[in-house]
C-alpha cells in the first residue's frame, strides 16, 4: 500500500505515520519526493486490511494500493528514476555509466595493468571476479579473499570503485568489507537467502537477470532485495537462454523497454556473457545505449588468449578504448553522459 502524505507534511509527521505502520506488522520504507512524501507499507498480503485505519491520520491524504506484485521496484510508488551513484560511476536518469574489468581476478599484473587501461579509456567502475560461479567443480574458482585484495588495490590505484560476486549467504559480510557494490550473479538470481542477507548488507547491489526469468520475475528477485531496506539495486540484463547457439546467450533488448515501463530501477546491460564472442559485443552495447540502457558490464583483458576463463568474449584493451569512443559519439547525439 501507498501511503501518500499531504503537501508540507513535515518529517516528524512522517517518522509518526511509520511508526503506526510497523505497529500493524508493516515495513514502513519512506519515498520523500520533491513535491510530497509517500511512504510503502510493505508486508504480508493477508494483513493488508489493517492497513486501511491509516486513512483516519491528520497527515494522511490518501492510500493508495500497488497492483504490481513487486511493490518497492514499480513505478507505482516512485515514478522518477532512481540514479544509483558510487563514487565516479552513475547509473540512471541521464546518466550512463560503464564498468569493465576481467571476468575473474588473476593476478596482480593482469588487475592492475586491466584496471589502469579501462580506467584511461573512461570506465567508472571495475569489475573482476574473485568468487566464481563455474558450471563445472573442476574449473578456476577464484582467489577469494586475496582477489578481492587485488581489487582493493586496483581500485586504490585507479579511484575508480568495484563491483564483485558474492556466491553465498555467508560470504556476504566479508566481501561487503571490501567491495563498493555487490554482484548477484546469473545462477543465484532466485536464491532468496542470498537476496535477502546482499540486501541488509548496506552495499548497491547489481543484479544479473537469471537466464532462464521472465522480466517479471527478475523484478521480483529485485523485491526481494529492497524488501530489506536496500534502495540502490542495479539490473543487469545478461542475456538469456533461447534455442540459438550463434551467441552464448541471447541479449533480451526488448526487456531494456520493459522494465522502464514499470521500474524506476536503473538497468545496465552485460554484452560480453549474452555475446560469448568479442567480435558481437561491440554491436550489442551501442544497442543497448540505444534501447535505453543506463549504462554497460563489460569484460576486457590484456590478454585474453591466456585468460583463464571467459576469453572468448573479453575485449582487448584497444577494442575496449574504441567501444568508449563510439559509446561517446552515440551518448551525445541521445545526451546521455557517459
Ligand atoms: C560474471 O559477471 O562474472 C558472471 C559470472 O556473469 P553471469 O552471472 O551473468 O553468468
Ligand atoms: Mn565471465
């Protein structure tokens, strides 16, 4: 339910009516907006009815139910979208941002010498895996915590933040000690624990669409998150399983549109996992520029002949600094700021 409060209702008025709602079993997560502040009453479905008595509160002007059934992420209840900003990078509004980085954290040299190129040729954000999903127990896992060390260093270096994968519920809070912003990847994007503990975690967190999720479904795991009181989710569309075999995955553009229509959450767009070949991924970020996408996650290496996973698809780094110069020449002309 929308709580929507009167025009100049003031903060204490608001801290009141929240009070009142979690008195009834509620979340109370508060929007304050330029014109008026609404508040979402969020809980259980079957106790809805309880919510009506707000109504009688002097500073209540009106409820107002959520048809949707993932509440904090409709636009229903914030129709601005929301910017979600760390450090140099912005995603949202006008903003599009890029993040690139290797697929997984080798060693110092490949982090660093990656970190310095990107950085150079204009990405906000790093990336680099140092907890691996692989599909088979007997590929590269990662470095775990000296990887997440490796790009603490980098991003030291750089002053540019990072973005990583945290695979469990319990590796949460150690990698939130280092990470800016914590990755939901593709295979854990409906598992719950997992949503729920990177949304008390205090951290942005990026969420990959499941290959497999309808974009409902995707807003629903992003529910999840925000549920907790976490507010600055990042989608990420990263491709999804379709009969063709030419590409990894297939990049879902349409879901670009489709989440804005009922989101106010950012959404970024990963070409090299949906692409699976670096000759595609420069074709496929212009397109998600165009489509409407807040920004990209792309995976570049020094060398990625000798990369130990996802070579394939890794931009060197002079393919990388040529998509950032046609990245620019498209942002102007839709006055985007990369
Ligand atoms: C990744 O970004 O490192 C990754 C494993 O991607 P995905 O979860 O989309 O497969
Ligand atoms: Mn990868």
């Amino acid at each position: 339910m929308i709580v929507v409060m009167k025009p100049g209702a003031s903060r204490r008025e608001v801290k009141s009516v929240i009070k009142q709602i979690e008195r009834l079993g509620f979340k109370a997560h508060p929007i304050f907006g330029v014109k008026r502040t609404v508040i979402g009453a969020i809980g259980d479905d079957r106790d809805k009815h309880l919510l009506q008595s707000l109504s009688g509160l002097p500073w209540v002007e009106q409820l107002v139910p959520i048809l949707q059934p993932f509440k904090l992420a409709s636009k229903e209840i914030k129709k601005e979208p929301t910017v979600i900003k760390v450090g140099k990078a912005v995603f949202g509004g006008r903003y599009f941002g890029v993040i690139a980085g290797p697929c997984t954290v080798e060693t110092e040299k490949q982090m660093m010498e990656t970190a310095l190129y990107v950085a150079r040729s204009g990405a906000k954000m790093l990336r680099g895996g140092a907890f691996k999903p692989r599909t088979s127990p007997y590929s590269f896992q990662g470095l775990e915590e000296r990887g997440l060390k490796l790009l603490a260093r980098a991003s030291q270096k750089t002053g540019l933040p990072f973005v990583t994968e945290v695979l469990n519920p319990e590796d949460v809070s150690l990698v939130a000690e280092y990470a800016d912003v914590l990755q939901v990847g593709a295979r854990n994007a409906q598992n719950f624990a997992l949503l729920r503990r990177v949304g008390k975690s205090g951290k942005p967190v990026l969420l990959k669409r499941g290959p497999a999720m309808t974009v409902q479904e995707f807003l629903m795991s992003a529910e999840y998150i925000l549920s907790e009181g976490c507010h600055q989710v990042l989608l990420c569309e990263r491709g999804i399983r379709t009969f063709e075999t030419a590409t990894r995955y297939t990049l879902d553009i349409s879901c670009i549109p489709v989440v804005r229509q009922y989101s106010h959450l950012p959404v970024i767009v990963d070409p090299s996992h949906a692409a699976g070949h670096r000759q595609y991924v420069t074709a496929l970020s212009l397109a998600a520029l165009a489509a409407g996408a807040d920004g990209l996650m792309v995976e570049v290496h020094p060398d990625p002949a000798r990369a130990v996973c996802d070579g394939q698809q890794a931009l060197t780094p002079d393919d990388f600094s040529s998509l950032m110069r046609n990245l620019r020449t498209m942002a102007d002309a839709l006055k985007r700021r990369l």
